[in-house]
C-alpha cells in the first residue's frame, strides 16, 4: 500500500479490500486461492495493476497459460508467495496482524471478504472481530 499512497494523496480515504481466510490449513487456502486468483489477474486492469506493483515475473507462467486456453497449468503457475501476499491466512490473530499492516502502510479503510477455504464463514467473522484479540 506504501506504493499506491503517493498516487492517491495524503489524507484521502483509501478502501482495500482484502480476501481473509482464517484457516492454519495453508495448503487447502492456497489451493483454492488460486482459483480466484487466476480469475482476477486476467483481467485486464487486474494484471495492469499487477505488473505495476512489481509482480509481472511471478504470474508472467499463469498469463502465458491461462492465454494459451490452459486453465489447470495457469492455476498451478501461480506461486505459494503471490498466494499467501494476496490472500491473508492462518490463524485468526495472525490474520488481524496482517490487516493491521494495511491500516499501518496507508489504508483507511479495509473491506474483509472471508473465503470459506474449510471454515465456517460466520465463525471466521467472530475469530476476526478486533474484540477476539
């Protein structure tokens, strides 16, 4: 978030909406997560923005696959890292951490979209309420 800030100014509100998966199961978020990550990174402005931010030789194997048609080798392209920097995971407190950085690097505002990654959705809400910590 310390790159977008400059472009958007001091003192403007800032919205990030950040996909939260309370589940210590890294494997099981990573693997679903990619399926939602292959679907918004080819989009073109999702990309543009991507190879802005730096990611462009990280997701460069799921955009050469993911054009050729191959839907599986562009999910199995996308690396644990870029995974576990776009989706945050594990356990509830980690995660809590994890947003705080957002709000600490310039955001004002977090919009929480929970993945049902093997949890229970509503459970997910009361483990990251900022009155669980």
């Amino acid at each position: 978030m310390k790159q977008v800030v400059p472009y958007v100014g001091e003192g403007k509100e800032i919205v990030a909406r950040i996909f939260v998966c309370p589940s210590e199961d890294a494997d099981a978020v990573r693997n679903a997560g990619r399926f939602a990550i292959a679907a918004y990174l080819n989009v073109p402005v999702y990309r543009a923005f991507h190879e802005w931010l730096g990611r462009g030789p990280q997701l460069e194997g799921m955009w050469k696959a993911w054009e050729a048609g191959d839907r599986k080798a562009a999910t199995a392209a996308i690396p644990d890292e870029v995974v576990d920097d776009l989706i945050v995971h594990g356990p509830a407190a980690e995660c809590r951490e994890r947003v705080q950085r957002y709000m600490d690097n310039g955001v004002t505002t977090t919009s929480l979209s929970v993945l049902p990654f093997g949890v229970d959705a509503r459970q997910a809400l009361r483990d990251l309420a900022p009155s669980a910590s």
